[in-house]
C-alpha cells in the first residue's frame, strides 16, 4: 500500500496541499487554493487587509479554517486519497497570532460534520481579527520591550533577534494595551502554525521551536519562554502562551472531524507545525552549510542552515531554531512580489513580457538605481514607504523593470553579509522562483549557482517531509536529516541557472553604488 504524507502551507495569499509517496521519492499530489479568488466573501486583498495608513495589516483566523474545509472538499472531489495519509504536518505564515477564548478548546472537541469548521468556531475568539507579518504598526511597542530587555544587543542575545515590529512580542503588547478587556477573555495565543496544528488535533496545539524563535518571547538558546520577556510584554502572558515542543513533535492522532467528514484514517499522525521559512529550509534539502535559499513570495526572504548559532547584532537578520534542532539564518523583504507586481502592473505586463525585458536589457541598468520601498521595508528599516529612482523617472519602463530586481537581490546581498559563510549554492522557492529571468539576475549579483526546483512550494513539500520523518523515526528508529534528504530531494526535478562572470565586476561596482545610496537616504 502507498505510504503518503502531507504537507499544508497557509501562507500569505493562499494554502496549499501537497502529499508525497516518499519510498517512492515522489510528489504525488500537489492542490492549491487562493485566499482573495476562492473565498471572496472574505474581502481581502492579497490575503490581507491594510489600514488606510498602511501599517496595520492584518487576516481574519475564520478565514484559515474555511480554507482548510475548502481545499479537502476541493481534494475529495478529486479522490485524493485521504485514507492514505499516514502523518500530516504544516506550515504557515510566521509571527501573525492567533487570539482564542475558552470555548475554542470544547467547539474543537465536539466539531460535527454536517457544518463548517468556521461556523462552529466563530464565537471561540477573543478577537477577531490575526495581525499578520506584514503589520508595522508596533513601533512604540518595539522600543518599549527593547528597553525593558536592556537594549537591542541584549533583546538580540536572548530572543534571537531584535524587537520587530511584526514579532508576536510587540503584536501582543499593543492588544493588551489598546483592547485589554479582550486580552483578558484571551484563553490561549497561538501562532498561525500552532493554531491551524489545533484544529487538525481538536485541542491546543504547542508552538514548535522553530516558529517560536520569531515571538521575540521563546529564549533562542534554552529554547523556553523568557520570563524577562514575557514580562515585558504583557501581564500573565505565560499561562495564555501554549508549551513549546522540538518541531519533529508528533502530537497525536487526527481530530474525528477529519475522519468522518473527509475519510483519513483514525489513526493518521499530527506532527507540529512550523513556520513557512522554517519548512523551506527542509523543502530545498537545506541541511548542510554553505548552502543558502532566497524564497521569493510574497515577501522576500534569504536564509542558511546554521550549525552553531550566531547573531547579527547590526539587528536586521534573525536566529532561529531550524526544525532539525540546528539553527538558521533568515532576513525577510516586505517588498518582496508585491513591489515586483506594482511595476509589472504599471506597465501592463504580463510576467513573460517583463522577463523579456530583463532578458534584453543591459546588466548594471546603465548605471539606473532604484531603491524600491513601495511598502514599509524591513531591511534596511523604512518605516514611511518612498521609491527612490537615481537617473531614470518612474515612466522609462525598461530602468524600473531592470531597477526594482536589481535592487532586490543586491540588498539581499548586502544586508546577508553578518552571514559569515558565503553559499556556493542557493536554491529558489516561491512563487517568483519560476521566473528564470528573474533567477539571472539573482545569479549574477550573488556570484553562486541557482538551483530553481519544479516545485515552488518548498514550504508544503517541507511539512510533507517533516511528517514522513517523524513517522519512520517512530516505525523505524532515527535516522539524520541528512539521510532523508538526501534519498527524497535528489530525485526531484530541478534546473540550474549559472552566474555569468562577465557580470561580476559591474555588479561588484554596483553594490558600493547601492550601498552609498541607501546610506544617503535612509540617514538624511
Ligand atoms: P505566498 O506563499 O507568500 O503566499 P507565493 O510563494 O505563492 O506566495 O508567491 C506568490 C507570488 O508569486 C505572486 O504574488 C506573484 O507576484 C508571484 N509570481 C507568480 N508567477 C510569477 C512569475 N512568472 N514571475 C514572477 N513572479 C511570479
Ligand atoms: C519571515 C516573514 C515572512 C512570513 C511570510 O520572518 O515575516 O517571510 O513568514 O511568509
């Protein structure tokens, strides 16, 4: 009989199934929806809703649970193979949270077949609403918690990470201080990750480590909630907090609900779920060092597997806990493809159309800059969003292609220098990454070989892979990370992009350009 595992990505914009025989080393199923096309009631705009300033962004949690009810129907009348699926885990946006009162516990329990999840849960919040890692609206709060842990350098030793904006610690400190009779209804605060873990076990699920490191609360090192920052947070934080678990956690046997309505087996396993960056590292086979991944989503982000943890103190990069138990590097764009839309939009492109552009235009962009901070940026920090053009305006349409991709991957790489080992390999993922035009670029700024991966979903092919190991280790005794990566990823389809060397010394030029322009903007 088939052995199938499945992986689920909620991500920014949409969630996505995908199952793999993995003694086959196979995907066998992959099956998305979209958030803003298939569940339109909602009323979001690329997943999200946005204040009119720009800076709350936030989802609806209804939303989520809906999604997972319509993709399995989705599934079911395909005759996917529910009865299947021997351990199923996920993945999902990091940092947005997840407020739930006493009820959702009891409604998760009892969930019967014959309506919604979302119908039955609707009352089992204490607010409606999930901020999400877009938001950027916390910045007293940052400096708040930030001071009350004894400064950045400090905030960085014990959480692993500055205090961000879109970090759960802030997130969390500014409910409790705009709405505090509903912080009070609060029962338990999930992550995305551990909320969706919930319903699929009809209970409280724990945050796993990895997705954890991104609260600004869990202790990077004891990998335990930091009562110094908890307290900094909010009051009785710790008991609204879930435990925390190691991400290869299998946390018990599927919720009735799924077995009735949809036809799993009773006995399918639940591992913990993490966050998506956290997933992709194990997505792309990233368990060795020297090899590093840029996922191009609707953020950007850039990350490596760390053996040994170390930190940026400049404060603009992240430590987390990688599902391996290791460690790993992560910085994240907020105008990721969103900003590449904006300009693709604005001159009526189609994606072939704007690839063609990157294709036949000169490397270097004629000496055009463009700082490209349509929405508030995370790295380097811009609070207020401008777009800054230096020797070309918005309308020439072949410098603002060329421009904003450009710009993109040479601050990837300069704000990923604290990462002490330079990759030899980088693998793109996301939904950008099957843009091999796009992917060039990449190449030869960064000087390294690009892997591009048929599947560009990393994040739910890595939940598939984290359930299929906690299952065999369970069944077959433990075996190394590396072990089932290397069996699973080197049969999988992938083409490689080469960095052309003719193009490394405008580029290195072009970095120090960038470099000064970005200093003389963001410290005028
Ligand atoms: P997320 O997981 O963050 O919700 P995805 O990884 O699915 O998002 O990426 C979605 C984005 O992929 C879209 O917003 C779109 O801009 C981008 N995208 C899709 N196809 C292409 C393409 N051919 N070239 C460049 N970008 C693309
Ligand atoms: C990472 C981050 C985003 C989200 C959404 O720190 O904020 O990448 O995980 O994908």
């Amino acid at each position: 009989m088939d052995e199938l595992f499945l992986g689920l990505d909620c991500s920014t914009q949409g969630l996505t199934a995908i199952a793999i025989d993995f003694n086959a080393k196979k995907v066998t199923w992959k099956e998305s929806i979209n958030f803003d096309a298939d569940l339109k009631s909602y009323g979001t705009k690329n997943g999200v809703y946005v204040s009119n300033n720009g800076k709350k962004v936030f989802s609806n949690p209804l939303m989520w649970i809906d999604a997972v009810d319509y993709l399995f129907a989705k599934l079911k009348s395909k005759n996917f193979p529910f009865n299947k699926i021997l351990a199923l885990s996920g993945s999902a946006q990091q940092h947005g949270t997840v407020y739930v009162n006493e009820k959702f516990e009891k409604v998760l329990a009892s969930l019967n077949t014959n309506e919604s999840m979302a119908e039955q849960l609707n009352d089992a919040f204490s607010r409606e609403i999930a901020p999400v890692w877009m938001d950027s609206s916390t910045t007293m709060e940052c400096s708040e918690i930030r001071k009350s842990l004894g400064g950045k350098k400090n905030a960085i030793k014990i959480t692993g990470s500055d205090i961000f904006e879109r970090f759960s610690a802030p997130q969390i400190k500014k409910f409790y201080i705009e709405e505090p009779s509903k912080y009070e209804n609060t029962r338990t605060i999930h992550l995305v990750s551990s909320f969706l873990a919930s319903i699929f076990i009809g209970k409280n699920a724990p945050i796993d480590h990895a997705d954890g490191s991104g609260m600004n609360l869990m202790n990077i090192k004891t990998r335990k909630w930091d009562a110094r920052a908890v307290k900094a947070t909010a009051p009785n934080l710790l008991e609204n907090l879930p435990p925390l678990c190691p991400s290869e956690r299998i946390l018990g046997k599927i919720n009735p609900y799924f077995v009735k309505k949809y036809g799993f087996s009773p006995n399918t396993l639940v591992i913990a779920w993490s966050g998506d960056n956290p997933n992709s590292l194990i997505g792309i086979g990233l368990v060795k060092e020297r090899h590093a991944a840029m996922s191009l989503g609707t953020s950007d982000t850039y990350f490596n597997y760390m053996k040994k943890l170390f930190y940026d103190f400049k404060g603009e990069g992240h430590v987390f806990v990688a599902p391996t138990g290791d460690y790993m590097s992560l910085i994240c764009y907020k105008n990721g493809s969103l900003a590449r839309e904006i300009v693709k939009n604005k001159f009526n492109l189609s994606w072939q159309e704007f690839s063609e552009i990157l294709n036949t235009t000169a490397p270097g962009n004629n000496g055009n800059i463009m700082l490209p901070y349509f929405f508030p940026e995370i790295v380097p920090f811009v609070p207020n969003p401008k777009v800054y053009r230096f020797g070309f305006d918005e309308d020439d349409m072949e410098s603002n292609v060329r421009g904003i991709i450009e710009a993109q991957f040479l601050s990837m790489k300069l704000h990923s220098k604290w990462i002490k080992e330079k990759p030899i390999k980088i693998m793109a993922t996301g939904g950008a990454s099957c843009n091999e035009a796009i992917l060039q670029v990449a190449a030869d700024i960064f000087q390294a070989i690009i892997y591009k991966f048929e599947i560009t979903n990393s994040a739910a092919l890595g939940a598939s892979l984290r359930s299929a190991k906690s299952y065999y280790d369970q069944v077959k005794g433990t075996h190394a990370w590396f072990d089932y990566i290397n069996k699973f990823m080197n049969e999988q389809d992938f083409s490689v992009i080469k960095p052309r060397k003719e193009f490394r010394k405008v580029y290195s030029k072009m970095l120090k350009k960038y470099e000064k322009f970005e200093k003389s903007v963001l410290y005028k």
